[in-house]
C-alpha cells in the first residue's frame, strides 16, 4: 500500500510542479505580470519539499495502530447506572457497558474506576479505594 501511495505522490506532485509551470510560462503573461525564473524554481522547490513532508508525515500516521476497545478502558472513570451487586451496568465515556465490582455493592450514581476486564466485562471498584489493580482479573477471556 505505501508504495502505491507513493507512485500516486510523485505523479500528483510532477502534475503540481507542471501546472506551476504552465501558470508562469502561459497564464501570468497574459496579464502582463513576469517573475523570474528564480522565484518561480523557489516556489516548486518549496512545493515539492511540502509534498515530501505530508508523505512522510501522512505515512506515519497511517501505519499508526489506534488504540480502541476494552484494553484500553483499564483506568477510566465513570458512573454505576444500576445497581452493581456485584454485576450491573455502568456509564464511561458516554457509553453503557456491563461491569463487575470487586469492592461489593455498588449504588447507581456512585463513582466507578475500570480496574480490569473479563471477556466482554468491565472489572471496576469505587473511585478513590486503594489499589487500582484487580489481582487476576484483568485477562482477557
């Protein structure tokens, strides 16, 4: 994929460069406006360096994993929407997910840290009790 990215660059870059050409040689003596051949090499110069840097930069962000999903919700906070005794729902992000307390009981509203996950489960305990890791409970099944 990157080096068919990358033919596309190089040909969309020439048909750029071309196009800068075209404007100074054609376009800008119609309207009586010459620029010198210098500025006119400066400014592909300038473009092609810009193109060289966004393939670079775009390829990075590209190759780039995202981190998403359930192992990535060890350490959020958020609210019991039920009852959690000890399994019931709560919200994180704007999201409902199904939860299990390890500290007991856990009314709706009170504050909940994601501690670990188990399968499709979220592993919480109260905002602000101790440790923050559940002991064996934070496998993915």
């Amino acid at each position: 994929m990157t080096t068919a990215r990358l033919i596309i660059a190089v040909v969309s870059t020439l048909v750029e460069e071309f196009a800068l050409y075209a404007i100074w040689r054609w376009l800008l003596p119609e309207f009586d406006i010459y620029v010198p051949m210098w500025v006119l090499v400066a400014v592909m110069i300038a473009w092609a360096v810009f193109a060289v840097t966004n393939f670079i930069f775009a390829t990075r962000v590209l190759r780039r994993q995202a981190l998403v999903g359930l192992p990535t919700m060890v350490g959020m906070k958020g609210k019991a929407r039920s009852l959690l005794n000890p399994e019931g729902q709560v919200m994180i992000k704007g999201e409902r997910w199904g939860a299990k307390s390890i500290d007991g009981d856990v009314d709706v509203g009170e504050a909940v840290t994601v501690v670990g996950q188990d399968g499709l489960q979220l592993i919480v305990r109260r905002s602000g009790t101790g440790n923050m890791k559940a002991p064996g409970n934070n496998a993915t099944r």
